[in-house]
C-alpha cells in the first residue's frame, strides 16, 4: 500500500497549493468584489491581509475630487471662479461647407454648464451653444458646427466660453481663414 501515501501527499501539496493562490487572489481583490464582505485574512505567512477600511483610515487623508465633489477638482468654488475653455480644434470642410469647432474646459468635469463659441466672419456673427458634459479629466463642450456660406470668404475669428453655477471664462481667440 505504497500508493496511498503517495496519493495522500499530492493531495496535500495540491490543496496547499490551491490555500496559497486562494489567499494571494484574496489578498489582491478589492473589498467590494463579489464575495468579500470581511477584511481579507491570509492562510499564508507569506501573504500580509489587507487592512481593513477602518484601520487605513486616516484623520488627514483628502478623498478624490469624485468622492468629494462630483462638480470638478476645484472643490468649494466660488460662483464665477475663473476657468479658461480650450479651442481644441478647427477645420473646414469645404466639401460639406462647414466650419468645426471642437472645445473642452480642462481642470473642471461638471455636467450642465454652457459652452459657447463664437466666431466674427466676414459677412456676419454667429454664436452657438451647447451643455457641457463631464469628461474624463475636464468638461467637454463637443463639436460645434458653422455654414462657410454664412461666415463669408476671408479672415475670421473664434472664441469659445463657458459658465456655470460655479464657473466661468474665455478662450483667447483663434484665427481662420474661410476660403
């Protein structure tokens, strides 16, 4: 009956194996995953438990802007606190006959402020305006589009702004040439 305690050796070394990556995958689950509804403890001495929430804690630890203020990391910011909306892109398309105009806010994410552009043809003024939306890292204004036949052949310029409950600026302005 030398097979039993070989088999019973692999069975051991096996369920060890399986105990150590059980407790090194428990080790690297965040809290909130499915299943986890206490402080990870390690069967391992090799793998330390991660700290629960409350031990982490500490008095003086800011959270992140979207725990704090969905609205922007500028947190507890005055009515009209000074942003300056970027021009990300403008070009023509002459096929199409439009002008685009592409605009985000960087350092605020808010949703439901008013981005504006306008731009100063030749022939006339045309201001367009849309919501922002929160984005990643700022507000996006998104693309804003403008008829060639309207703006009028030569130079012309644009400018984009924004304002909101708490924000509110100009971009500097940008220069095109309508064909």
């Amino acid at each position: 009956m030398r097979s039993k305690p070989t088999m019973t050796r692999r069975v051991a070394a096996h369920a060890s194996c399986v105990a150590l990556a059980a407790s090194i995958l428990a080790a690297c689950l965040p809290e909130d995953s499915p299943g986890t509804s206490t402080p990870h403890q390690s069967a391992s001495p090799l793998v330390s438990p991660s700290p629960s929430p409350s031990s982490s804690a500490s008095a003086d630890a800011s959270p992140s802007p979207s725990e704090s203020d969905p609205s922007g990391p500028i947190t507890g910011a005055p009515a009209g606190t000074p942003v300056t909306p970027e021009i990300f892109m403008t070009t023509i398309d002459e096929n199409e006959g439009i002008l685009r105009v592409v605009v985000f806010v960087p350092g605020i994410y808010e949703d439901g402020g008013s981005c504006t552009v306008t731009v100063h043809g030749q022939s006339s003024t045309i201001l367009r305006q849309q919501t922002g939306v929160a984005d990643v890292s700022s507000t996006a204004c998104g693309q804003f589009t403008f008829s060639l036949s309207q703006l009028g052949s030569g130079e012309a310029t644009v400018t984009a702004g924004y304002e909101s409950d708490k924000y509110s600026g100009d971009s500097e302005t940008e220069t095109v040439t309508i064909p």
